[in-house]
C-alpha cells in the first residue's frame, strides 16, 4: 500500500468508497470486487478500480478485497492524516471561515490556531479556535512540529507572511493571497485564486 | 475580438497585462509588440501572444497593438463583466467571507446579495451588503436578472437550494456544499472542494 501523492480526483473519491463499503455493514471475510463496488456507487469500473489499487495493495485477481481489509487501507490513507495539524496567518472574515470550516476533518486535517497581527481581531472575535498574536507564531510552529500553513493576508503582506512560515518550518502552503510567491524549491505551493474562479465560471456563461 | 470562453490561466493575466500597459503611460499611437510585453513582465513571449490574441483581435505583424486600442480591448473583456452581478444562498461565515471579498470586483463582478433562511443571520449579521430571507430570493433573481448563483449551504440542502437557483432562472453555479449536484444541461456548474484542496496539498507533502 501506497499512498505518495494519491491524485486529487482519487483522493476526492475515497470519503465515498470507505461511506458505502461501512454502510455494507459486512462480516469478517467477506470478499468485494472493484466492479461490485462501481456498480453500488454507479462509477465507471476502471476508475474504481485503479482509485482502490493506489490505495490498497490487498485485492486479488477474481476475488477482489476483503471488505475489512479494504476499509482499513481507506481509514489508514485517510486518517494518517488524523494528526495533521495546519495553521492561519490572517484573521480576517475568511481567514475564521476556514478556521470554522469543519469540512477538513474528513480528510483528518486539523486548522489549529489563526494568527493575526491585529489586536482588535485577537480581542473581538468570537471563535472556537485560539487566534494568537504573531509573535507567538514560530515558537507555536516549532513546538507543535506545524507544517501546514495557509496564508488569508492581503496581497501585499503575502510574501513577508510565506517566509516567515518557511522560517517557522512550514513545507506545505495554501495561499489564498492574489500574490506570486516566491518559495525555497523544497516547499510545496498551492495558490488558491477565488476571484478568478468565478470569473472564469462567469466567463463560460456567455 | 471574441472572448468566448477565454481558458482560465489566460484570463488570470489579463489584470496583469492592463496594469503593465496602464503603467507605461503611452501616447495615442503608441505601438507596443507581444514580445515587448513579454520581456517587460519577464514572461514567455509565445504564451503572450497567445494570450493577447484571445482578447483583441487589433494586432498586426511587425507592428504589434496600438497599445491604447490593447487598453480598450483588455478593459472591454475584463470591464464587459462590470455589470454582472452574483447572489449566494447560504450566510454563514464562508458566504459572508465571500460577500465582503472584494477580490472580485477586478473582473467586474460583484455579488449584490445573499439570502438566508435563519432569522438569527438575518437580524445580526453586520455585513455591508444586503441578507435577504429566502422568500424574496426567486423575485430577486428575476428582477434584477441574476444569472450566477453560489451556494454555501450544507451538503443536505445544496440541491433543494440548486433548483430554487435554476427556477429563478439562474445559469452558471458555483457549489461550495459537498454535493454533487444534478443540474440542467444548459446550467453551468464550478464545483469548489476547499477541504479536498488541502488534502492534496498535504499528501503531496508526505
């Protein structure tokens, strides 16, 4: 079993597979094939079939998974990331969506604290995570062993906030600034561009 | 000049290239080649052209645009959208993020309105734009000939709030709710996944 890099869409798919195979509600050795489980969920078979396999190295040919078995390899790829922790710079209104955004639990991921340079926005925000001042960040980063960061600042502090995360230890980055970061090679980006998701949808209306 | 479905990564750019353009303060007659541009963002010079040429159709070879007709030509493709205007259904902390985002407005779009059914969201959310109970949400839409719609619902009302959107006469939907939504043929439809998005980052990580 191997899960370096699982793609997005296969990724995006198992929540369903491991929903559908618990709702089965099977015995210890009961066997289920691939096929058995695109026809349940009404999927294309060599789809279902290769999404299992990067997951699972358990099927075997004519015979399938073992149901048990196959949730378990689901759980583990899913919930081996049950400790992973991510943290927020940026406070502002989306910055605390995302801090409140239960979604993320699916795939065991964790937004454990904001941090804000902002002290109305420490004082007044009433939200169920801690919201730290800056200060306080690389020590949080270093203890906790973050290394996840998401970045819900403006533009132009966008990069001052990235380095200060790389320098925190962070190797993973979520930026939701409209800004080009510039990051060490041994960081992985991904920017996340709402305005022009919209325009683009908007764009293929007319 | 068409700019019939622009692909999305040039559409991302065109902010870019108006306000390079903006800056260099040219005079009426001024010529400026896709090569020029180019160099001056430190960009590949086939992708500008291509880029370009998806939006102004005033380009000659050898000489290059007329940079003030470029101007009309990029504000026309991005502004041709100033008066497109978004509602969402759903104002929660992601939808009321959303509604004071003001990224959106680059490309000429604004979301005028968001509707609700909790009272409680209604009465006390301080947000600078309008929070509609749902009742008023289908002559809204018509009245004011709302053509996109986003949802930030939950997963078990996102296709009951779809189909309010499609009978309001909605066409193109952008679904931040876990659901995967049926639709008409002629709805377009953006389906968001913010905590698959993470989740990818993360496993690249590992």
């Amino acid at each position: 079993m191997s899960d370096s890099c699982i793609p997005r869409a296969t990724l995006g798919r198992l929540p369903m597979y491991l929903t559908y195979l618990q709702g089965l509600k099977v015995s210890d050795h009961t066997t289920i094939s691939a096929a058995a489980i695109a026809r349940g969920l009404n999927l294309g078979e060599v789809m279902v079939r290769k999404d299992l396999a990067a997951v699972s190295g358990s099927g075997r040919p004519k015979v399938g998974y073992v149901a048990c078995e196959l949730i378990c390899d689901l759980q583990a790829c899913l919930e081996q990331r049950s400790d992973t922790k991510a943290v927020l710079i940026g406070a502002g209104k989306l910055g605390r969506a995302l801090l409140e955004f239960s979604g993320f639990e699916e795939y065991g991921i964790q937004i454990v604290a904001a941090f804000d340079c902002n002290d109305q926005v420490l004082r007044y925000s009433r939200t169920s995570k801690e919201i730290l001042p800056m200060r306080e960040f690389a020590k949080y980063c270093l203890e906790q062993q973050i290394r996840i960061g998401i970045i819900t600042v403006g533009a132009g502090s966008a990069q001052q906030v990235a380095d200060m995360m790389v320098d925190a230890g962070i190797r993973a980055i979520w930026n939701f600034a409209p800004f080009d970061l510039h990051l060490p090679s041994d960081v992985v980006l991904k920017q996340e561009n709402l305005a022009l998701s919209l325009a683009h949808l908007c764009n293929q209306l007319k």
